[in-house]
C-alpha cells in the first residue's frame, strides 16, 4: 500500500501539469480565434464604410471628391 501512495501523489501532480498545459494552450487557440474574428469584423467594417463613401459620393454626383461641408456664418448669430 505504501507504494500505491508514493505513486499517486506523482501521479496526481502530473495529471494537474497536464490539464494546465491543456488549459493555457486553449486559451492560445482561444485568443488566436478572437483575434482573427476581431480582424474580419475590422475588414468587413472598412468595405463596408468604403462602400457606403463609393455611393454618397455616387449619389451627390462628386466622382472621389470628399463632399464639403457648408462653412457656418457665426457673425450672424446674436449672443
């Protein structure tokens, strides 16, 4: 009996290692996969804004040309 003791403990620590080791390269695999969702959501949000200034500028009739902006006449206000 003393010899299953001596072999458990040993035992036991290496399963822990193990399950350790498991668990940090799941929270790698897990981090990698954020990262490349994080990635494709940034790429589909810049087609999309591209897009989206493809047809502003389609529809205001400016080919490429950023639209500009009315400029304000603040001497007309009264404070």
């Amino acid at each position: 009996m003393l010899q299953l003791k001596s072999i458990g403990t040993p035992l036991v620590l290496l399963v822990a290692l193990f399950a350790m080791s498991g668990c940090e390269q799941a929270e790698k695999s897990a981090q990698q996969m954020l990262n490349q969702a994080a990635e494709s959501a940034k790429e589909a949000i810049d087609k999309t804004n591209e897009a989206a200034q493809q047809a502003l500028s389609e529809a205001t009739g400016s080919e490429g040309e950023k639209v500009a902006k009315p400029e304000r006449d603040d001497s007309a206000k009264e404070i």
